[in-house]
C-alpha cells in the first residue's frame, strides 16, 4: 500500500534500477580499480551504451565516477546521500525498517509518521527524511533540521497500559546511544529523560507522540534526530554553544547509513527486550545514563527545583532529592546538570 508519493519506494522500471545498483556494487567492490565498460556490460548482460547511462545516473545522485577510454570506471568520490538500497544492504532486522520511506525533504518525519500510522501502516516503518522544514521537538520547541544529520520516525504498536508509554523514550534513547556507541565508538550518554550527550553537549533528541484510545495505545510514534555531519554554523549561537556532532567529536565525517542502521538494529533489540521485561531497559538506562547521582535543576511547567538526581522510579520519571531532604517525582522538563 502506497500512503505518499515516495520516490525510492515504487520506481517506475525496478529492472534499471537494479542494474545501477549492479553496477555500483561491482565499482565499489574494485575499490581504485578501473572496471572496464565491457565486463560491467558482461556482468550486468546489458550493453555497454546501458552501462554509460547508468553511470551517468550514478554521476548525477552525487557519485564522482572517473571514466578512463581503454581502461573503464572507477569511484573516486561516494555522495553523502541516505540511499534506500544502501540502507536496507545487509539490514537483517524483523521488525524495525522492513518498511522504510525515504524523502529528501519533509515537514516532520513525526507528523508523516503520525498520519501513516493513522492510515493502518505496519509496526516497525520508518520515516527517513534527508532534512525538515517544521522538525518538532520536545516541550513544543522546534527541531532545526539541515542536511547532513540523521532524522527519522518508526511506528510502534505496543500492547502495553498506557502508563508505561513514557517508557518507549527511554528505551529509545538506550537504543540511539548503543547505536552511536557501537557505529562511531564515542561514549554518547543519556541526560534524562531522553537526551543523546557527548562530552557534555547535546548531540541528538527523541520526540515521542501517541494516540490513544481510553485504556489502549493505538500507536506511537518515536522520533530520533542525530547531529551527525552539519557544519554547527547551521545553528543560531546560542544553540551552537550547547551542541556537538558525530563528526566535530571523532574528527571525521561519519558514515550516516552505517549509523542509520545500526540505529535501526538497536531498536529492534531493545523494544523486543521492552516488551519482554521493561526492568531491562530501565537498567540499561541507568548504566548509560549521565544524570543519576548529580546535583541538577529541573525546569519545567511548575518551575524550577534544585536538588540531587537520585533515581527513577518504573515510568521513567526522575526522583530529586531536594536540599530539604523531601524527594519530588518529576515527569518532564529540561535538566542542567550542576557542578556538586
Ligand atoms: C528534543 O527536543 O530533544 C527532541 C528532538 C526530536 C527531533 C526528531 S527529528 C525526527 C523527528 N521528527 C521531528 O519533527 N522530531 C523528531
């Protein structure tokens, strides 16, 4: 079922598709070797004018392809470019990212997400756009959305009591931090409730939305932007100040597919051990998290309290022991960590 036009989804010939994809796994697999137009031609059992034309269309999606008369092909340059064929190569998950609608440009992968959801789409799709123009974040703040970052929103259909909904945030964040642990090999933490951190600055959210009957979710839909390769000059200064990428923090351009996938696998992994037993999660989550133990100012509807982050109780919510020695349960709001 096709819910909005999607450009990778419903190629009008699959058959040419397939053939650059062909011919862009033998360019890859030679590495700096020249291919010959000939054996791709063999290879592929089309013609070598077939074969220039696919390059062409390889040329045109950003790949530097040099071409040498007598010689044949080779890559010299890989586009920094979400591919659908590149993101599901070796995707080996049953669930998460068995659907995947790639776009170049959306509103907000959440509010897609939300209106496929709607519409009857299958557990586990995922919404990818290449950059937002209305990305939402938490506390009704916006989500500045450039190219070069990962943005993306899979839809769950937990038989879980309403009550433990905020639990999917947290198990989403033990899921992006595993990724980014596992893809780039940084120490990324979690600030609670749901904040991606490196070396004390923010580097990805989560934005969770759901609809609910009386007593039953319908769905939810979990949203995950990664600051991976923009240039921090994209953001307004007093953004910048507060925020980090992948790349600013490894001193190098990070392979957003490799990310992305492994993105995908965590979450798997962690909603099947969520819906198995959520102490699980909870305690992955302490272990990642960076907030426990320190002394932090909550900000949040009803103001601000000070106090020491002391734990979090089975709804993710955050126990504060204030200076008083009373203890408040807070839901949601920001936390700045404080220097004890
Ligand atoms: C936060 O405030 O920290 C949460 C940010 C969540 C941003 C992501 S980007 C993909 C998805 N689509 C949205 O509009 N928001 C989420």
């Amino acid at each position: 079922m096709l819910y909005f036009p999607d450009p990778d989804a419903r190629p009008l010939y699959p058959e040419l598709l397939m053939y650059k994809e062909k011919i862009l796994n033998i360019l890859r697999a030679s590495h700096t070797e020249f291919v010959s137009g000939e054996e791709l031609a063999r290879k592929c059992g089309i013609s070598r004018t077939m074969v220039w034309k696919h390059i062409k269309a390889l040329e045109r999606e950003g790949f530097g392809i040099e071409a040498v008369p007598s010689r044949g092909y080779r890559i010299t340059n890989e586009p920094d470019t979400l591919r659908l064929s590149d993101i599901k190569q070796g995707l080996r998950t049953k669930v998460v990212g068995k659907e995947i609608h790639l776009y170049p440009e959306v509103a907000s992968t959440n509010t897609l997400a939300m209106e496929m959801a709607a519409q009857g789409a299958t557990e586990g799709a995922v919404v990818i756009s290449e950059m937002q123009t209305g990305g939402k974040g938490r506390l009704g703040r916006k989500w500045l959305s450039p190219k070069g970052n990962l943005y993306l929103s899979v839809i769950l259909r937990p038989d879980i009591p309403i009550y433990k909904a905020p639990l999917i945030t947290l198990m989403g964040a033990v899921a992006v931090a595993s990724a980014v642990r596992a893809a780039c090999e940084v120490e990324a933490a979690i600030k609670w409730p749901n904040d991606i951190y490196l070396s004390g600055k923010k580097v990805g959210g989560l934005l969770t939305e759901m609809s609910a009957e009386q007593d039953r979710i319908r769905h939810v839909v979990l949203g995950i932007g990664l600051d991976v390769n923009m240039k921090l000059d994209a953001l307004p200064d007093d953004i910048q100040l507060l925020t980090t990428t992948l790349a600013v923090e490894t001193g190098k351009r990070a392979n957003r597919t490799a990310l992305l996938r492994q993105v995908l696998i965590q979450l798997e992994r962690w909603y099947e051990a969520f819906l198995r037993n959520d102490a699980d999660v909870l305690n992955e989550w302490e272990r990642l998290n960076m907030t426990l133990g320190n002394r932090v100012a909550v900000s949040g509807h009803g103001g601000t309290l000070e106090g020491r982050a002391q734990a979090i109780d089975g709804e993710g919510r955050l126990i504060i022991k204030l200076d008083d020695g009373t203890s408040r349960t807070v839901a949601a709001g920001d936390v700045t960590i404080l220097k004890s």
